[in-house]
C-alpha cells in the first residue's frame, strides 16, 4: 500500500503559483499581473478575466467542480461559499463550465452570518470578498470533490475590514513604506520593497478518535473540563524528540503530501514536551501566505486525522496540568533584494542599519506591549500564558548574552566597540567535528526572543490566526520606523543623528529587555517594578484595541479605523462570554447526565458489596464503609457545584454583551467551574474505572 515519491514531484502540483501562471498566461497580461501585484495595484477587468479563465481551465483539470472564495473572518478561523462553475443548462442541453473576472476579483457572502461587532447594521447584510492576488488560488482535492480556493479578503459593503487579511495587507504596505524610507537615509538606494517573512510553528494534540467521540467536553469545547492527572506524566520528558510512533508517522506523511501538493513547504516535525503533542512547521514565506498556509495547516491536521481515525485537538489547553499548545510567529523583515534586516552579521557593534532597527523594534515593543500581549489573547490561551509552560503573559525581549553586551556598552559609554564572538562548543569527543556555538543561547522562557536572524515570538494560541499578532507586529514597527526617519529627515549629520538615536532608545526602552527566567516570581515582581503591563486575561487584554494611544497608531498607518477597532473589541467581548458559556453548559451536562448517575452506581453497587459481606460473615468492613462516605461527600459537594454553576451560569445569559458580560464570566462562571471540578476529579481517582463514564487523561494520552 505504502506509495514512496519524490517529494519535488508533487510540490505546488495543487496550487495556481507563478510557475503555472507564467506557463498558463499569455506573456502580456503575465506582466501585468505580476507588476500589479508588485506595486499593490488594483487588477483591471481585462488582465482579471484572462487569469481567471486559465485559473478555470486549470483548475477544471484537477477535477475542480466548484470554486470558492477562501476567507479569514474574526472567527479565527477560515470561511467559504462554495459555487459550482456550472452555468444554466443550454439548449441542447449541456452545461458550460464558467467563472467570469469579476467571479474571481469579487465575490458577496451574506455577511449577517460573521461577526462584525457593529459595523454592520442588520438589514446591510452585504460583505464583499476580494481577490488577493499575493496569495496564489489552490484546489484542494478531498472527499467532498475538488474545489478551486481562492483567498480573499473580506469586507463591509461601506468598506470597512471584517477579516483578519485585510489589515494584515495594510499593515504589510505601511511597514514596507517605512521600512524603504528609513534605509534611503541610511545610504541604501536600491532597495524598493520590505517584506515581513513569517514561519509558523505549529502545536497540537493527537488522540483517538474514538476516545474523543465519547469526551462531550472535547466534542463542544475543544478541551476537558474534567479529568485527573495520569499517574505519569512529562516528568521523564521522554515524548520530546522521542522516537515518532508508526501510526502518528503515517498520520505525519499523509499531512506532509497534502500540504506540499498545496504549495505549503512542511518541513519540521517533531514530537512536542506533553505525551500526545507534536509540532509541525513549514519554512518561512512572507507573512500573509504564511498567515493562509497556517490556516491551510491547521485544515489539513484536522482532515487527515479523520482520516486515521485518529482527532486533532487545536485548543491551547486541552488537558489541565499537561502543557498547553502555542503557535511559535517566526518574524523578519527582508528587502526585495534580499537584506535580512535582522541579520546582525558576526560583528554587531559595527552594523549601524540593525543596530538602528534593532533599537526601534525594542521601542516599538516597549510602546506597545499591551497591545501585542491581547494580540494573542483568546479564550483558550489564557490557561497557557503565565502558568510555568509557556511564556508568561508579561512582554518583553530576550537578546541574549552577545546583543544585551552591545547594548550595554551603548547606553554606559555611547559607543560599541566589540562583539562577543562566537565560542567552540567544547564536546570532549575527539571525533566529533568542532563547531561553532551561535552567539546567543536560546531561552524558551521568552515571549519575544530574538533568534539569530529573526523575532520568535511565542505568545500565540495554537488555535488563533496568526493575523492578528502579525498585523500588529508589522505595524508597531512600522510606527518605530518612521518616528525614527522623522527626525533623521531633520539631522543635520544623519551620521550623528543615527548614533544618538540608537543610544536614546536602547536607553529609554532598555526596561523591556530581560534575559533571564520569564517562569520565575522574581521576573513577575521586577517587572512589576520596571511598570511593565501584567495583563492576565484575555477580558484585561481587550481594552488595549481601544486605547487612544492604539487608535492613533492605526489610523496614522491606515491600517484600521476607530471603528474597526471598537466592532473589534466587541466582537471579542462576544465570543469570550460565548465560549465560556459554551463550556458551561457542557459541564452541567457532563455532571448530570454522566458523572453523578456514574457516582451513584458506583456507590450503590458498595453498599450492596457491604451488605452481603456483613450477611455473609462477621468480616470488618469499615473500610468499604470508609469509602462509600468519602465517595458520598465528595458527591454532595458535587451536587452543591453544579447547582451552583447552574446559577451562575444562569444569571450569565440574561446580560446584555459587551464588557460586562463577559467580565461576568471571568469571574463567576469561570471560577464555579473549578471549583466543580476539583470534586469530581477526586471522585474519578476513587470509583472503579469500569464505572468512570469516560476516557481518562492516561488514556488519551498514552495509548494512540
Ligand atoms: P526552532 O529551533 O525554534 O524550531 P527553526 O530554525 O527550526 O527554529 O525555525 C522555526 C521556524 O522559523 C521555521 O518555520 C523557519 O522557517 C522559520 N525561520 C527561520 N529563519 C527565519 C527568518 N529569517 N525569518 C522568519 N522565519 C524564519
Ligand atoms: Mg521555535
């Protein structure tokens, strides 16, 4: 059964890329389209109905029936609207396969069905989804047919954006703008075009899927609501880099053939620090393709796991006291020929240009740490960020020992005059060849760790779009990037001006460096001292998307409105209350109709064993009647839980939304369903497990 091919064969064979569509198109409109999309023009009617109709041919080819418009509204995750190419039937009876340009350039959702947080007003449904020919068309080939993607971006009839691409390409352009006017002024003249370039780690879960059927919680929520530690868990951390078991393999292979077949280069993959998770990461591409390809990646892990019968679980904490699951946004800004601006080169102190950007990006991050904290705030995440897993939920920058050292010797003297070289790796082992150790360690411990050549930053949910935190990334730099041009516009000596500014910032925004260990106490307490935002919530985390101090930032670059900014806040406000009433409503089910009809049984079944050991024979059987108090107890606290989650929960659906709201369910229903669940994780280490009406955590994730 096993089919080995060579993985050039198939890659991009899926996708509309510039390989086809120089093979495809006629030389002229070639042209055209590529030099549109190189200068962000609009694309003419002309030039569109040529594309689409080789798209069409092509697309037919690969057995496409129908065509799609591919989106990222502010659900997190992605949207379609499926439309066959079949026109009306003709006289004699047969159909034409059509799509016209203006099918491919624009296309009309009934925008009623997403959010929009009050942009839109209920009887202007319209939503209008746009061609955005930087990101190539694919088809995807599945059991549902073949069907010709194309992404979009999606938008309100009066204009404003509904969807995470639309800022994110504003945000692109700004930067970009920025990024060229800055290095004119240092000296660079042949630059045209700065590009974010983004890999995206992926995390998640695999288990079986017949285990997930039967866990309610994972069904509706995406994580347990219940459940008590396995006897073993990652203390021996021997998952990591383990061996990859042969069915997670054969899980591994099918993902990797249908994400090249799409163009998406799948490149790393591993098993991760909890049992049950791995990660999968592509090589880095520029930041909008890699914000789809990363939405097409988390598609294809949860297709082809149905496939192996086996669930994939997205969720940024799907198992309490097991760690949680991140996306890991890999960022870089690099020319359109080809300068990383984040390459320090192997002396640093002497390259002004990334001393210069460097510097910029630590005030940039500085500025805005509590916007790019909610950039990665959702629901799920706010069980990860700030427990001893994942990076805490406070901002700041790692640089390790080489940048921190130039860094110092710039705001103690003003100047750099060295750089911490690259030291041997001393191994001990004659026969192992010598190599050279990079000049910065690695902290896992940071959230925005610089990495070489490139910013990881690590807050990101695993089931989040990476749109968001990009959008706000490009643009906060952006912002850096261009107070920084203003005043060298005005220096008298660049030269001079340059070397102030570098000091200046390094001094003013040093407070958001920290090199050390992010998990610690002490780390919360200095910085906490050095009046760095600890927002621990996603509920906290909202209010910085309406800060004058965010608005202004996106208004001046363009890249969202006050309005888009406010229908933003509310919307997430939204699917806060939302979600958590969700889980709500899914514990109460668990507990009645699951948990305590198991309990009682369970206890009934001791009480007869009691009964008939005491007829039987003078035996003591206090201990059985031990436990049959505790399980009783711990039922009667079981009980009192739930009515009062039912309560809360209750009380929670009558509010009006907004703030309040979901305010509401941070603090009542969230901390009720805790407290229901410590009694009924107690309950689940004392009953039989023949009894235990599902899986446990063991069995999840120990036996795939
Ligand atoms: P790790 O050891 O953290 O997994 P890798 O070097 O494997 O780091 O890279 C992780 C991700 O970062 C990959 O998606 C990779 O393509 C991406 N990456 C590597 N270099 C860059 C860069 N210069 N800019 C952006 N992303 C990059
Ligand atoms: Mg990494």
């Amino acid at each position: 059964m096993n089919e080995y091919f060579n993985v050039a064969d198939i890659f991009g064979d899926n996708v509309f890329n510039d390989q086809m569509m120089q093979e495809r198109l006629p030389k002229k409109i070639y042209r055209k389209l590529k030099e549109t999309i190189r200068e962000g023009r609009d694309l003419d009617p002309d030039t569109a109905d040529v594309v689409e109709h080789e798209m069409k041919d092509w697309a037919i080819e690969k057995g496409a029936t129908h065509f799609t418009h591919w989106f990222q509204p502010l659900t997190g995750v992605t949207a379609e609207k499926h439309d066959s190419f079949i026109s009306a039937p003709m006289e004699n009876g047969k159909v034409l396969m059509t799509f016209s340009g203006k099918e491919l350039i624009k296309g009309e959702p009934d925008a009623s069905s997403f959010p929009s947080g009050g942009l839109r007003a209920t009887f202007e449904a319209r939503g209008y989804t746009a061609w955005d020919p930087t990101s190539p068309a694919f088809v995807r080939q599945d059991a549902a047919g073949a069907t010709l993607c194309i992404p979009t971006a999606f938008c309100s009839f009066t204009g404003e954006a509904l969807d995470q691409k639309t800022p994110l390409l504003r945000s692109m352009e700004a930067l970009s703008k920025q990024t060229i006017r800055l290095l004119r002024l240092l000296g660079n003249t042949t630059s045209k075009k700065a590009v974010p370039c983004v890999g995206i780690e992926q995390e998640y879960f695999l288990i079986d899927r017949n285990d997930f059927l039967v866990r309610k919680d994972l069904v509706y929520t995406g994580r347990t609501l219940v459940g008590a530690m396995p006897p073993k868990g990652q203390e021996m951390d021997d998952h990591y880099f383990g061996a990859i078991r042969e069915r997670i393999g054969a899980f591994m292979r099918d993902v990797n053939t249908e994400l090249w077949k799409l163009g998406v280069a799948a490149k790393t993959q591993h098993n991760e620090a909890a049992p049950g998770q791995h990660e999968l990461a592509p090589i880095y591409t520029q930041v909008n393709v890699a914000v789809d390809h990363n939405q097409m990646i988390m598609e294809t892990l949860k297709k082809v796991a149905y496939r192996h019968n086996l669930q994939c679980l997205l969720h940024e904490k799907p198992f309490a006291g097991v760690n949680g699951s991140g996306k890991h946004d890999n960022w870089s800004l690099v020319t359109d020929d080809g300068i990383n601006l984040l390459d320090p080169g192997k002396t640093p102190h002497e390259n002004v240009q990334f001393l210069l950007v460097l510097c910029c990006i630590l005030k940039a991050v500085d500025v805005h740490a509590d916007l790019l904290r909610e950039s990665a705030a959702d629901v799920g995440n706010d069980h990860r960020l700030g427990a001893d897993e994942a990076p805490p939920a406070i901002i700041s920058v790692y640089l390790g020992e080489q940048l921190q050292d130039v860094l110092s010797q710039l705001i103690s003297t003003g100047f750099a005059t060295h750089s911490i070289g690259e030291k041997k790796l001393e191994t001990g082992v004659k026969t192992l060849p010598e190599f050279l150790k990079d000049a910065a360690d690695r902290n896992r411990t940071s959230p925005f760790a610089f990495t070489g050549n490139k910013f990881e930053f690590r807050m990101v949910g695993s089931e989040d779009s990476a749109g968001e935190p990009n959008t706000v990334i490009n643009t906060i730099v952006a912002e850096a990037f261009s107070d920084a041009a203003e005043e060298l516009e005005k220096a008298e000596n660049v030269d001079l001006a340059v070397h102030d500014l570098i000091k200046r910032y390094a001094a003013e925004h040093q407070r958001i460096v920290f090199n050390g260990n992010g998990y610690s106490q002490e780390w919360v307490e200095e910085a906490e001292r050095r009046g760095l935002p600890h927002i621990k919530n996603m509920v906290d985390a909202i209010p910085a998307l309406t800060h004058e101090k965010t608005i202004r930032l996106f208004e001046r670059f363009g890249v969202l409105t006050r309005a888009e900014l406010v229908s933003r806040a509310e919307i997430e406000y939204e699917i806060y209350a939302k979600k958590l009433n969700i889980e709500a409503k899914t514990l109460i089910d668990i507990t009645k109709k699951q948990i305590i009809p198991s309990v009682i049984r369970y206890t009934t079944v001791l009480a007869e064993s009691i009964n008939q050991v005491r007829a039987a024979c003078e035996a003591d059987v206090s201990t059985q009647s031990q436990m049959l108090l505790e399980v009783s107890d711990l039922l009667a606290k079981t009980r009192l839980g739930l009515s009062k989650l039912e309560q809360a929960q209750g009380e929670g659906v009558k509010m009006q939304g907004g703030r309040e709201r979901a305010v509401y369910y941070r603090d009542n229903v969230r901390e009720v369903m805790g407290e229901l669940r410590i009694s009924v994780d107690k309950l689940e280490m004392l009953l039989d497990k023949e009894m235990w009406p599902m899986p446990s955590y063991g069995d999840m994730l120990f036996e795939v």
